[in-house]
C-alpha cells in the first residue's frame, strides 16, 4: 500500500511540474504576445495568441485577444471566430460582444435549441464554469452519501437527494458544453461573401439563393479535400472552400 502510494504521488508531482512549466511557458507567450501589439505587429501578436490555443492555453481572455489581433490584421473572419470562442468562456462580457459586432455588424440569431430552454443558465455560465461546478456537487454527493451510510437521518437522506439532482443536472449542462464546444466543429465563413456549392467544387451549383455574408455561422459536417460541407440555419447544407471557412 505504502508503494503504491508512493508512486501516486510521484506521479501527481509529475503532473504538478508539467502543468507549472506549462503555465510559465503560456505566460511568456502571452506576455511577448501583448508586447508584439503593443508595437502595432499584430500579424505576430495572433499568430503567438494562436501557439498559446494550440497547446492548450484556452481562455477567454487568448481568444479575446487573439480576436483584437486578427481584426487589426486585416483578417476579420478569423476574428469572428475568435470572439465566438472567447463566448464558450465569457458568455457575458459586453466587450467580446461589442468586438464581435463591431466586425459583423447585428450578429445573426439562430433557433435556440429546446434544452436550452430547459437550461436556461446555459449561456449565462462559461465552459469551465460548468465542468467544475459538475464536479463540485458530484464530490458532495458523494461525501454526502458517505455521511447518509454512518448516519442515516432523514435530513441526512434528503440533503444527499438533492445533492444528487443538482450534480446530475450539473454534469448534463456540462456534457452539453463538451458535446457542441468540442464534439462539434464550428465554421464560420471568413470572407465578405461567400457562395455554398451542393457538392465540393465550383462546377457543382450554389446551395442557396444568394451569398451568405461575413461571419455565418455553421456546423462542419463533412470534408472532402479542401472543401468543407456545413450547416447553417434550418438545416441548410452547402460546400466552401476551406480557405473561405475559418474553424474553431
């Protein structure tokens, strides 16, 4: 036992030392990030705000910036996407929804899904918010029905009843998040006009009636080549080009 406790910590300490090197390193690029700003090299500032992304510094405050940057560079579909994923961590926050507008001007509204309606807090809460809230109750729960084994009273028995709907309606709203923030692929059209195709090539016709504007919305759905297949608002299908399509 004394092993193998030994080894949990040691492995617990590795951890511990990889997510410090890893926090000091994502600061350094944040720092140098703001400074290339700062001194207007806004093509460098996103593309170090991006590194910080892709090794796993997520945060509202990276994709807030990295939004700044990109619109500054002169790249104003990325940008949007930016904002929209610095949304997934501050739902809330008046200046990421003035940025966003500023770019796209009155942001479409797409239908509200039923659950949330029945969550209605779930795009009041970030991302995170919601993982550690989930785990927070569901280790009360569990402290809570431990409690419930050596003192079984009837406050005791309803405290850990509750406790159980809050972590099981908590740990939904969170697996919600995961499914549509990191389950689904997000596209958003990069370009001022863009012109679906029903298949991946410019000989197939446009899906639509008319062009689709700066910053639509859709989901990835498929990818053939460098063509991506999206769905937009009711259920519209359509293939762009990749280089129209800004990910996230």
């Amino acid at each position: 036992m004394n092993l193998r406790l030994c080894f949990l910590f040691l492995l617990l300490l590795v951890g511990v030392d990889k997510l410090v090197a890893s926090n000091v390193e994502g600061d350094r690029l944040f720092v140098d990030a703001q400074a290339a700003f700062e001194q207007a090299e806004f093509r460098r500032a996103a593309a170090l705000y991006q590194q910080i992304v892709d090794r796993g510094g997520r945060s509202g405050a990276v994709y807030y910036n990295l939004g700044n940057a990109l619109v500054q560079a002169g790249e104003p579909g990325r940008a949007v996407a930016a904002y929209l994923a610095a949304k997934r961590y501050l739902p809330l926050d008046p200046y990421v929804e003035a940025n966003l507008r500023s770019v796209v001007g009155s942001e479409a509204k797409s239908p509200i899904p039923m659950i949330e309606h029945v969550f209605f807090w779930q795009n009041w809460v970030g991302y995170p918010q919601k993982f550690r809230s989930a785990t927070f109750l569901c280790v009360l729960t569990v402290l809570s029905a431990t409690v419930l084994l050596v003192w079984p009273r009837r406050r005791a028995r309803q405290l850990t009843l509750l406790l159980l709907v809050l972590a099981t309606v908590a740990s939904l709203s969170a697996v919600y998040d995961w499914y549509r923030f990191e389950y689904r692929r997000h596209g958003v059209v990069a370009v001022e006009q863009a012109e679906p195709r029903k298949g991946n090539s410019l000989h197939y016709e446009p899906a639509f009636t008319k062009p689709l504007p700066l910053g639509s919305l859709g989901v990835v759905i498929d990818q053939r080549g460098s063509w991506l297949q999206l769905r937009f608002d009711a259920g519209q299908e359509g293939w762009l080009p990749k280089e129209q399509v800004a990910v996230f």
